[in-house]
C-alpha cells in the first residue's frame, strides 16, 4: 500500500487520501494520526536507526535539533549502534559534549 499511494521509504510513511484512493486506505488516512501516536521504535540492533536523526527517544525529540553544537559531518549519519559496546551499554563519552545533561 506505501508503494501505491505513494507514501515515500521513510519508516513512519507520509499519507494522504488522493480522490480515487480505496475505502480501506480513506479509513487508514482517518486514524494516521491516533496510530502514530502509538507508535514506538523497536531499535533491534541498532543498525538502522540514525542516532542523531531519527526519532527513537521516548521524548520524541530528534537529538540533532537538541546538540549543543554542530555535529562532526562523519558522526552525523552513524546508527544507534555505532554509541554501545554490543552489550547494549551506551558508549557516549565522545558526544557527552554535544547533547544537553537534560536529555543524557
């Protein structure tokens, strides 16, 4: 259904009801809101979740709207995976600097 009405790659789809759109659709479009709302991330092993630009906290913020400075070009793209030790322990003392202690 993403590919037919066109809803974009992104993990939470863009959608929109278009004029010739199926009754089952029209009725997803209806309740999109609602079902985002429950939504949570299962970050899994966390190699496909951007760290800094993805929205996978709790909060709902995206960290990189949040950094207390500019985020290095080669650390911007790295997945959640790329800050634990592969126990799941985080591994954050290069960009402690970078988010605010609130968030941390």
């Amino acid at each position: 259904m993403k590919a037919k009405y066109k809803c974009g790659a992104e993990a939470v789809p863009k959608v929109q009801a278009t004029h010739n759109c199926s009754s089952t659709w029209r009725a997803i479009v209806s309740v999109w809101d609602k079902v985002i709302e429950g939504m949570q991330w299962n970050i899994g092993n966390g190699r496909t979740v951007r760290f800094w630009s993805d929205n996978w906290l709790p909060s709902g913020i995206l960290l990189q709207d949040v950094v207390t400075q500019q985020i290095d070009s080669a650390l911007a793209s790295k997945p959640v995976d790329h800050f634990s030790d592969g126990n799941g322990n985080w591994q954050l003392q290069r960009v402690l600097h970078l988010i605010p202690e609130s968030i941390v």
